[in-house]
C-alpha cells in the first residue's frame, strides 16, 4: 500500500527516476528537473 502522506509516485520519462510528489500538483524530477508525467504503478 502507497503511503499516502508521500503523494503519487511517479516515473521521469526522461532520466527514469522514480520520486513521489509529495502533493504537488506539477511535479518535478528531483534528478534533472523534468516535468513528471507517467505515474508509477
């Protein structure tokens, strides 16, 4: 079960880093700064 205080959990589609986004509405990938689109299942 994904915690939920953590936010979604999201994959970069650019560097592959997977990070939550702590409830951001735009999240951004904490390795290279990319804008997150795909989430993790």
């Amino acid at each position: 079960m994904a915690q939920t205080k953590l936010g979604k959990k999201h994959i970069c589609e650019s560097c592959g880093t997977k990070f939550y986004d702590f409830g951001k509405p735009n999240p951004v990938c904490p390795s290279c700064g990319a804008q997150a689109e795909g989430e993790a299942s």
